[in-house]
C-alpha cells in the first residue's frame, strides 16, 4: 500500500492560518504514507496536474487531500485521480479549510493540530477503502413538472423542446400561478398577461406537453430514471373534450361567491373560468357552492344553457398513473396571510390589503376593471400608505429573510396608482431598499424622483381607525421623528412563505427543507436547482423568494440538468449504498423500519435441505442513498455502508483519539 498525502493553500484561506509545511512533515511520518506535499490551489489545472504526475510516478495506490469541503471539489479531484486510473473511491478529503483553518482562525496552534489528526483519521480511513464502481440504472425518457405558474410552463418547454415528453400537473383549474394575477411586470412594466398567456397557449398546444389541471400528485415511488407517479385528476364535473368555453352556463347560474383569483375583491359563479386567458379554457363547476350535489339536483340552469352538453355532475375524481426519469418541483409560493399582520390591521379592517390584492385592483381584468377603489366603500382612495417588510425580517412572525420581491412590486404599485390616480399621494415606509436586478436601481430612483413618491426609512408600530381613515403610526429614523399618516388605504408587502402543501410534497419525494420551509438544494453556489434526492430538480420560489426574471432562469436551469440526465443512455448512481451481511443479519427488521428512503425489503432465503429458512434485509441498490441510518440502528452490526464501514470509521475514531 502506497499513500499520498496533499496539502492545500487554498491561498491563505488555510494557510494563513494552519501550518502547512509541519502538516507535510508530520503526515510523511504516518504508516504507509509514501509521499507528503503541499500546494498552493490543488483545485487548479496544475494542482490536479501535480497529483496525477506523483500518482503515475510514486505508484500511488491510495490519495488523501487535505483542502476544502468535500462539497466543494470532491468530484473535481475524483475527476482527476481516475484520470490516471486509480478507483475514485480509493480517495479520502480531509476538510482543514472549514473544520480548522475558519473555525479556529484566531487560534492558529489548535487550527493545525486538528488538521493533522483530520489527516491522521483520514489517512487511517484510505488505508481500508476498497475500489466501488457506480450503479447504472435504465432511464424513462419522460420528465414531470409539478406546478403550472411560470417556473413550471419554462421548465416544461424548455425540456419538451429539447425532446422529450413532460407532463405538467397544476393543482388549480388552470395555468399562470401567481404572475397571471399581476397588472405590470418590474421594471419594463410589461403587461403580466402579455408575456405570460403566449407561453401557457405554447404549452398547452406542445406536441411533447401534456397538460394536466385541476389534479394534484398524490404519490411517487422508485428512484432516479424510473418514477412511478399517482396523480389525482379532480372532477371538473364539465367534460373538457366537449366545453367550448363558450360562457353561456356561467350567465345562468344564480350563485355568486367570491373569487380567489381576485384575492376575494370580486365575485364569481358557482360554474367559472378563474380569468379570461385562463388555460385551457374549460369551466369548472364549484360543487361546494353549487346548489346541486352528487347525490341531489336541484338546480340544472347550466346544464339546460349547455349546448355541447359538457356538464356532468357525476363526475369522479381520476387516478392518472404515468412513468417518469425525473421530476421538478416547482410549487411556487404563497404570502404571509394577512391574519398574522395584526399590528397592521390585518384582517380587521378591508382597506388594509396585500400587495396581491392590491395587484387585482390594478389590473384591467381585475373585479375594478383597473379602477383603484376602496373594498370597504368602493371610493377611490386619495391616500395610500405602502407598508414594506410586513413580517419580512421579523423573527416574531417566523420570517426572519428578505423576501426579495417586495421592495421592487412596492415601487412598481406605487408608480401604477400615481398613473391611475393622478392627483393621489402615495407613501412608502421601509427599512431599506433592496434593488438588486437589472435596472432595477434606476425603476425605483425613477419612482423616488419622477413620480414623487415619498418614501419614509423607518418602521409602522401601528395601523388603527379613526372614522373613515386609517391612521399609521411609524417613525422617520432618517429625522428622527415620529410620523402620523392618515390614509384612504394601506397596502402590505406580507412575507413570501412556501406555498401550500410544498412540505407534503417534499416527504413524498425524500426532498429536504430549509428552517422556513423551501426546499433545499444541494449547494446553493455550484448545484442550486439539484435537491439531494436524484432524479428531483427545483425551480422557482419553491425553493426561496425569488422574482419572475430568476424563476425563468433556474426553470431553464433546471431543465438543462433534466436535459442532460436524459441525453444519457442510463444514470449513474453513487455506489456508496448499504450492503446486508446475510450471515449476521437475524431478520429483525429494525433497518426496515427506519430507513427514509424505503429502500430496504424483508426477504425469505430459499429453502435448504435440511435447514430452516431465515427471514434477512436486503437493500435495494438503486434506492438506498447511503444515508447510514440503517447501520446505525443494526444491533448485529449486519449492515455497512460502502465507503463508511464500521472499520473504517473505528480506524478513523482511533487515528482522531490516539494521543487522548
């Protein structure tokens, strides 16, 4: 055996504190090491060259390289170690970088004493690893997109232009998500419906799309390349083949109720398209608030107005079961409900509105038709007070990070009512303005400057009613004076939160969660749309806040990497996977039941003259994500990981301890 052992610089992020030239003297000491080096960036092209060059020349059988987290270039030095034709799992990363040099950056002298015995486990570790080969798995050369807003049509198009099959399941009536809901788009004030309708008509005529609203995925089982998907279809009680879209069951019916597209500013019927551009445009009969149910018709005026005869009030819900290679989830997001805003008044008074709410007011095919009016008396409001950061960066509400959009839709509302109300005042309290887009800066300098919108530093303590007004009580930090603002309306910026049901998803499909709820990618610099599940990809403000320019391009993020997955002729899985000692194993399941990916099945062996047949685990491969939580629990010690066996990580804990 022949180990070599690499030190890295990283510049002086590791060397600027931990000495290296006393780690190469001490690690060239230890058993079995060959060769000890340094090097200033090992992840550079002559860094990778250097430890190649010393493999071929040393007949290294072994590398240690000590660096950086393993998250970072593990793969990169994987990448070049096989190169020269050594097993990419005969390599061990010590992390000296994060673990010592930035963690213990004041204390240099403990900084390098932990990375030696860092090298030490690491070097102990090698000694026992044996070569791995991947797992290949065949692919289903067919892609689901979950969630029809924005981040879900790009993706879907993107991946159905490059060839393949996708099915895009909405859980709504139809396509657009929450960007079909706005008047403008910041800063070019593009009108929403403008850029987006195109788009949803695109999707829903792609030969490669098939388009599946009003439906929910209700299970997914199997692994990377091979998803086996449950979507629940809810019956629209109208058949979609045979709706024309024609309107004339809507005229008829006698129930009106409010209409969650508007935000509930405006009403609807009982049978509705949520808005005009909706795709596909078929109705949709709301049973809750229709006079009929399943079982008693008491009301057929739709059914009598429908010339095709698309109604059918016996409709049943319908299990669609398809077969996938990969999945994106792009779920999108849901504000804050203004119920928890109640310093705001939020929920106690009806001039106090969201900005979404406020968006439906702006907009021409809102329940005003583009008319800002008051909810509470219909007036046109000549005051409007803009309230940033509503439960953004506010640790009590559970939302203590930015939420990216508000300053920007903010800004753009505020320009919009100026132009709609002209002789209107408009106020903007904030903490601070965070304009980080393309021209973003110079939209809302032009919303300070041109439009004359008086923008206030400082925070609202208070919102109450006095009469007919609203009063907000807040505070200037720039003069340092209290301010009192009495106002026709206030608009509230809420917390962008995970939108309904993203968690239930996330369970299903083994994907992790940050602390707030978004799904959690694997690194949030070098794979942002990956999650750790393979196979699973992310997209949108499912993942963070985010606005509409970047949904678009981690869309088609994602569906270059779903591209790429499925241009190959099989995927390749990391053979760091569970392996079951039949011997040991005593069939007690207790690996069964804990392992989170359900990777694990109870088998019988086949019958043998003359012995009893045993009950063992065995893992399925090409499910198991290494996790270890199945040989954690073993109490037979039946089950290793590849890569992470008892003996390895033993010989790791002694290296670590040997001078205790």
């Amino acid at each position: 055996m022949r180990i070599g052992v690499f030190i890295c610089h990283c510049g002086k992020n590791i060397a600027g504190v931990v000495d290296v030239k006393e780690l190469v003297e001490r690690a060239s000491k230890l058993k079995d090491v060959v060769y000890a080096t340094d090097y200033v960036y090992l992840c550079s092209e002559p860094g990778q060259k250097e430890i190649q060059e010393k493999i071929e020349e040393l007949e290294l059988t072994h590398v240690v390289i000590a660096a950086c987290s393993p998250k970072m270039h593990a793969t990169t030095f994987a990448r070049a170690v096989k190169g020269v034709g050594l097993n990419p799992y005969l390599l061990e990363i010590a992390n000296i970088r994060e673990h010592c040099s930035w963690v213990h950056h004041d204390k240099p002298e403990i900084a390098t004493e932990k990375a030696f015995r860092l090298i030490k486990a690491a070097v102990a570790k090698v000694r026992l690893a044996e070569p791995l080969e991947p797992i290949k798995v065949p692919l289903t050369r067919k892609v689901l997109v979950i969630g029809g807003g924005i981040a879900g049509i790009r993706t879907a198009l993107d991946i159905a232009n490059g060839g393949f099959e996708v099915y895009l399941v909405e859980r709504t009536p139809s396509l657009g998500g929450h960007m079909a809901q706005l008047s403008e788009t910041f800063p070019t004030l593009d009108c929403s419906a403008c850029i987006l309708t195109p788009l949803m008509v695109e999707a829903a005529h792609h030969k490669n799309i098939h388009v599946i609203t009003y439906a929910e995925v209700k299970n997914i089982k199997g692994i990377i390349g091979n998803f086996k998907v449950t979507i629940e279809k809810k019956p629209r009680y109208v058949i979609p083949e045979k709706c024309t879209g024609c309107g004339d069951c809507m005229d008829v019916c006698p129930v009106i109720v409010p209409n969650e597209f508007d935000q509930g500013l405006g009403a609807r019927k009982a049978i509705y398209v949520p808005f005009p551009q909706a795709v596909p445009l078929v109705y949709t009969l709301d049973l809750e608030n229709c006079l009929n149910t399943q079982k008693l018709v008491v009301c057929e005026q739709c059914y009598k107005a429908c010339g095709p005869r698309a109604i059918n009030y016996l409709m049943e819900p319908q299990e669609i079961e398809i077969e996938v290679g990969a999945v994106v989830i792009a779920t999108g997001f849901d504000l804050l409900p203004i119920e928890n805003l109640k310093e705001y008044g939020g929920g106690k008074y009806p001039d106090v509105v969201t900005g979404l709410e406020f968006e439906r007011l702006l907009s021409a095919s809102g329940p005003t038709g583009g008319v800002v009016r008051r909810p509470s008396d219909g007036k046109i409001p000549k005051r409007v007070v803009f309230i940033q950061c509503a439960g953004s960066r506010d640790p009590e509400h559970g939302c203590p990070y930015c939420s990216k959009i508000c300053c920007m839709y903010t800004a753009k509302q505020a320009l919009l009512y100026k132009h709609v109300v002209p002789d209107g005042e408009a106020y903007v309290f904030f903490i601070d303005v965070r304009a980080a887009g393309k021209r973003y800066e110079e939209f809302v300098q032009r919303v300070m400057g041109e439009e004359r919108i008086v923008y206030l530093r400082g925070k609202v303590s208070k919102v109450f009613q006095r009469e007919d007004k609203l009063v907000v009580w807040g505070a200037d930090t720039i003069s340092g004076m209290a301010v009192e603002i009495e106002a026709d309306m206030v608009v509230l910026a809420p917390a962008v939160v995970p939108s309904k049901g993203t968690a239930d998803l996330a369970k299903l499909l083994k994907v992790s969660v940050d602390e707030f709820g978004f799904l959690s990618e694997v690194h949030p610099k070098l794979r942002p749309v990956e999650s750790v599940s393979p196979g699973v990809y992310l997209a949108g403000a499912a993942q963070a806040p985010k606005d509409i320019s970047e949904t678009a391009a981690q869309a088609s993020a994602a569906a270059s990497k779903v591209l790429s997955l499925l241009s190959q002729k099989e995927a390749t899985l990391e053979p760091i996977v569970a392996h079951v000692d039949k011997e040991l194993c005593i069939g007690c399941g207790l690996c069964w039941k804990a392992c989170p990916f359900k990777a694990i099945t109870m088998v019988r062996e086949e019958k043998r003259e003359g012995k009893k047949r045993r009950r063992y685990a065995k893992v399925e491969e090409a499910v198991c994500q290494g996790c270890g939580v199945c040989m954690a629990i073993c109490e037979k010690k039946a089950i290793n990981v590849a890569g992470f066996t008892y003996d390895q990580l033993s010989a790791q804990v002694k290296a670590l301890l040997e001078d205790e």
